[in-house]
C-alpha cells in the first residue's frame, strides 16, 4: 500500500501539469507550421468564438468567448470553454477531456503552438469545472466528474456533450 507521502506526490503531480503546461507555451492564438518531431506533439490552440454558449445540466446557458484545445500528449485532447465574469462575476471554465477516435487526426505541434489538421472527434471521458475572481484567482477547488459524451469538431464549428453517471450533464458549442 503506497505511503501518504506518495500519494501526496503522485496527487501534486496529477493536479500540476496543466499549470507546467500552461507555463510553457505562450498565450496566443497564433498556429504554428506543423511539427517536426512527433516527440513535440504537445501543446494548445486558444481561438475567439463568434458564438459560443455552454451549460451544466438544467441551467440556462451562458456566453462563452473562447474554446481553447490542449494536447497534452497525441491522442489526448482537451477542450476547454472559456466564460469571462462580467460585472465582478467570476469567469468560469467548462473542460471535455477526451481520448482521439481513430480516424481523427491529432492537432499539429510546434514549440507548443498547435493548429487543427481538419476535423477531429473525440470520446469523452471526464469533466471538469473551475471559477476564478475578477482578480484571476481559483475561488476554490476545480469540481471534476467521470463522464461519458463526445466532442466533435469540424470546419468552424465546436460541439460537446457529456453525462455523468450520477445524470449531471454538459453541453457547449462554438463557432469562430
């Protein structure tokens, strides 16, 4: 049986590489040329919506801006809709983690700048929820779910749904 201390390690580890990828790859929305190095394969692509709107469950939909797709690795891809706050409401983040089907083609990395290799559907296997203030700061714990669902991309557009086993479920769209 591990020790608390491992667990401790291996919790840390699971809940830090977001934040180590985040701080390695720049804050734009710029693509990069396709990579060269299947080893660099990682990364994300932050894009602005036209229209974009997600909910949880029963709630009424709210307005997104941005979708932003992390790869952390191939075959993995998460996708993320951003909700700023308004009038001192905390912005929110809606996240699809999901697994690559087999005919879709992973995002093309460069240094950490990716761009989408046309269209792309992916299984989902868990959700997560986060808030910040208007300061940027976690108001608490992100709330994560196993869930099932899929999200599919195509040309200009993003749509997600998923449900969890205990029925909570999520939907958000976006075009650019």
């Amino acid at each position: 049986m591990p020790s608390t201390l491992h667990r401790l390690v291996l919790t840390f580890a699971l809940l830090s590489w977001p934040l180590r990828a985040l701080a390695a790859t720049p804050g734009t929305a710029e693509m990069a040329t396709p990579h060269s190095n299947a080893a660099d394969n990682f990364g994300r692509l932050q894009s602005r919506a036209q229209t974009c709107q997600n909910n949880l469950a029963d709630a009424p939909a709210t307005a997104c801006t941005s979708v932003l797709f992390e790869q952390p690795s191939q075959g993995l891809l998460n996708i993320r809709f951003l909700s700023p706050g308004q009038g001192g409401a905390a912005s929110t983040q809606l996240n699809f983690v999901g697994v690559l089907a087999p005919a879709s083609t992973p995002m093309a990395c460069d240094q950490g700048r990716c761009r989408l290799m046309g269209p792309l559907t992916t299984t989902v296997s868990s959700m997560s929820e986060r808030s910040f203030n208007d300061r940027g700061l976690a108001t608490g714990l992100p709330k994560a779910w196993p869930a099932e669902g899929h999200c599919n991309v195509e040309q200009r557009q993003v749509r997600c749904s998923a449900k969890a086993p205990s029925q909570e479920a999520w939907s958000a769209i976006a075009e650019f």
